[in-house]
C-alpha cells in the first residue's frame, strides 16, 4: 500500500493537516486571532483525544495538560504552561474569553496573547498575581510542530496504530462527493 492509499495518513492529511493545521494558519495570516486560538485550543484537545491510552473513551483535562508538557514545547524545549493553557482553553472555548474561572479564583495565571516578543514570558502584573504573555505566532509554530513530534512517536508504535487509526476517523474531515469515504464521520454519525 502507499503512503497516498494509508488510511492513517488520509486521516491525517485531511483532519489534521489541512483541518487543524491550515485552519490555523489561514485564521493568523487573516488576523482573525479569536478564530485562531478557538482551533489551538480544541486542537490539542483533539491531539490529547488521539493520544489517550488505549481502553479510554473520554479525553479529560488532564490529557490535555499532559499532551502539552510532553509535546507542547517552544523553541528552547521549555514547556509550555499546562495549567494556565488549561484555564485559558476554558475560557476561550467556552466564552470567546481571556478570563476563566480558574483565572478569576487566582488558580492559574491569566494569559495575554501579543504579536510578537519571547515565545513565552511570565510578567509582573504589579499585584501579587503574574501573568503569562505567549506569542501567538510562536505558538502556532510550536503546536504545529508538536503535531508533527506527537503523530510521528504514535505512528512508530506498532501496537497503538489501530487505535490511532479508529480514533483519526472519528475527527471531523471533510470527503469529496465524488469518492467513498472510507468510514462514517463524525458528522455524518451525528445526523442519525
């Protein structure tokens, strides 16, 4: 079979590669920042979903928070910050937001996105709290290539390669009309 025939890498290639990966790109060169993050964040999400140990039906937020400490890197190989992505990915996906409930209960540091600057930088916000201010468009860069590092590692694995594969299919990819797609969608599932 070639790489073109693998359904893995068909998965990969329209879900993750031109649905994930090009969304974000697209949505940064466009400046529509909001739109960017949402697709960060449900991003990672659905790299943690993929990830998870096989048995597991539910991806949970520790999944997310552990996808970013072993992947989520910025160019120093530093880590991104796990809880403060958490409480960030709340507050964007679940409000279009900055603000969490974890931020406002002082849990976590809040986070401000800048264009531009260090990948990532802890400042003094001049009260007792810090925040965390990530470079957008380093970010992309770095999940983008955590994509990468993560597919590649899961991919090696022999014994986890048919649970990434069904997993890749239950991802929203589109299909053309005018071939069979190969298994039923996600959307197409939810339709009855």
């Amino acid at each position: 079979m070639s790489l073109q025939e693998d359904p893995v890498n068909k998965a990969i290639q329209k879900a993750i590669y031109q649905g994930i990966k090009r969304g974000i790109e697209i949505m940064l060169k466009n400046e529509c920042w909001g739109s960017a993050f949402i697709l960060i964040y449900s991003g990672i999400d659905a790299m943690a979903s993929l990830g998870m140990p096989i048995g597991q039906i539910e991806v949970t937020g520790k999944d997310f928070k552990d996808w970013i400490t072993r992947y989520l890197k910025d160019s120093s190989e530093h880590s991104y910050p796990e809880e403060d992505m958490w409480g960030a990915r709340c507050a964007v996906l679940h409000q279009f937001g900055a603000e969490s409930k974890l931020s406002r209960s002082k849990k976590i540091r809040l986070i401000t996105y800048v264009n531009g600057g260090p990948e990532i930088q802890i400042r003094d916000t001049g009260t007792e709290h810090e925040s965390v201010w990530l470079n957008f468009y380093a970010l992309e860069k770095n999940f983008s290539r955590a994509i990468d590092n993560f597919l590649m590692k899961k991919m090696a694995d022999e014994s986890f390669r048919p649970t990434l594969e069904k997993r890749l299919h239950d991802l929203l990819q589109p299909f053309s009309l005018l071939e069979k797609p190969s298994t039923t969608t996600a959307a197409q599932s939810t339709r009855g």
